[in-house]
C-alpha cells in the first residue's frame, strides 16, 4: 500500500507493478498509538514500573513480532527524532518524553496534524528504550519507505547480509549524506526498522528509498540491463575508486561483517574496488567503507 508520497508499507518499496517487497501486513492504521494486549507491571532493580497499554505496545516495538504487526518503529535519541520530524513529520505517530530532555518542539508544528506528545518518567522511558541508557525522547513512526525510482536512480547500494543493525543504520546514513538514489537490501540483511538501525540512520533510514528481501542475483542482472557499472568492494580488490572506468550510474555491492559478500556476487560485479591503506590492515568495517568509496564517488561526480 502506498501512500500519497510514494510511500510503501514495511519490507521496502517495490519497483513499480508486481515489484518485489518484503514482509507486508495489508493496510495498518499509519496513526493508531501502540497498543499492546494488557497493562504490566515490570520489576526494575529497586521497584515496578506499572506500563499500561499503550506503553507496553511501544516497547514491543523493540522486538521484530511486534514491529511486524503493529506496522511501526521506534527511533530514540534526540538527533534522530527531530530528523524524523524534520524530513518525515506524516510518518510520526507519537513522540515520549522525560522531564529535562532539550531538543526543538518547535518541530511538531511545521505539518498539518496533531502530533500527541507524551510525558513519561524515568522508569517508563527506562522501560520501553532498546538502549542501556535511555535518551529521553522516543518517537513511534510507520515503518513505511520511500518507492525506488528506477527510471531515475544513478547511485545505488547493495547489501548483502549485513547482520549488525548500527551497520546498516550508517550505510542509510552514508547514502543520505552523498545522495544515493536507493539502498537495495538482500535476503538475511537485518530489519532496517530495527531501533539500533533507525538510530544509527540518525532518523534518515525514512529518507532514503529502499528495497528489501531482494534476490541480489537477479538484481544485478536488473542494474545491469539499467546500464549501471555495478562495483564489489573487496580488500583483495585491483582496483580503486578513483582508477576504475564509471558509467552514469554506479552501484556498490557491501557484504557481511565477517565474510564480505557472497563470492558468487563478486564474480558477477563489473570490478572488484579495494581502498587503500597501511600495511598491516587487512580491512575496514563495512560502514567505515561503505562511507569512504561514496565520497570518492560524490568528488568525482
């Protein structure tokens, strides 16, 4: 389902009719607060902390059974909420608060609607947080992305199974910063609306068009026959960034933590990019890389 912006529900956007999705519920109410099946108590180190519905429905969130079937995320930090209201105020649902968080309130304003704004205390925010240390400000969104235009697209992102949610948070950061048109996800990759994910995206994991649960292999053969140079990055790569030979349109093929991307991948990729640095290192983390060889691109753009 599609909203009037383009937008499409959890699981990424299609590529237009019978595109491929990810996992869709149907048609969620976009604006219906959490709710959770009952009010509970939760013992903290010194005393309960009584949740009721509502909050308890926030904390679920947390987990991928609860974001799968309330159609909604969580995205903590002050940073991240007010780029989320910022750049996709009509995804937000509700905003939480703790007494003595600073952050722009203002921004609850600039859009049509009422934005239900919510005071909890410590222990409640404690309570629905997915970090060790709350941050004092939690907004609840629509996990719902931005539709790939592959008529338009010249920069794109392919991930194959990155598993750390932080990861893949910064690669949609990455992308925001050095305007890539899409970030293309492969099965096993990590849910992008997971919370570390949504607060390493720094709120921008809503910004960035997105495809996920994607067949790589049949993707690349898509971007080639859309004209793309397609790039692998690799630490055993021959070329670099600034040496290889670049088409109007660029895709970079990002891979596992521990393993890279598939093999099979690679050897379909138009070349293999390393990024060069001090003897001794073998490799960067896929964030850190991901970041560098779209620098390199955006200079030589």
């Amino acid at each position: 389902m599609n909203d009037r912006n383009g937008n499409q529900g959890r699981g990424g956007a299609s590529r237009g009719q019978g595109g491929r999705g990810g996992r869709s519920q149907g048609a969620p109410d976009w604006k219906r607060r959490p709710r959770a099946a009952a009010p509970k108590a939760v013992i903290g180190e010194s005393t309960a902390v009584y949740l009721d519905e509502e909050l308890r429905g926030v904390a679920d969130l947390r987990y991928d059974r609860g974001r799968e079937r309330a159609g909604q995320y969580l995205v903590e930090g002050v940073r991240a909420v007010e780029t989320l209201l910022d750049r996709a105020r009509e995804n937000v649902v509700a905003v939480y608060e703790t007494d003595g968080v600073s952050w722009n309130r203002s921004l609850m304003d600039k859009g049509p609607g009422r934005i239900p704004l919510r005071k909890l205390t410590e222990g409640e925010m404690e309570n629905i947080s997915s970090t060790k240390t709350q941050q004092g400000l939690v907004a609840v969104a629509a996990a719902r992305s931005l539709r790939v235009n592959w008529e338009t697209a010249r920069r794109v992102t392919l991930v194959d199974g990155v598993q750390d949610p932080g990861n893949l948070g910064a690669l949609f950061r990455s992308c925001a910063a050095f305007g890539f048109d899409a970030l293309v996800l492969g099965k096993g990759t990590v849910d992008p609306w997971n919370p570390r994910a949504a607060r390493g995206s720094a709120g921008l994991v809503a910004t960035v068009p997105f495809e996920a649960g994607v067949n790589l292999q049949t993707q690349l053969d898509f971007l080639r026959q859309k004209g793309f140079t397609i790039l692998g990055t690799s630490p055993h790569g021959k070329d670099t960034i600034d040496s290889v030979k670049l088409k109007n349109k660029v895709a970079f093929l990002v891979g596992n933590e521990g393993k890279g991307a598939s093999q099979n991948l690679l050897d379909q990729c138009d070349a293999k990019v390393r990024i060069p640095m001090s003897a001794g290192v073998e490799s960067l983390n896929v964030a850190v890389a991901h970041g560098i060889l779209c620098s390199g691109l955006y200079l030589r753009s």
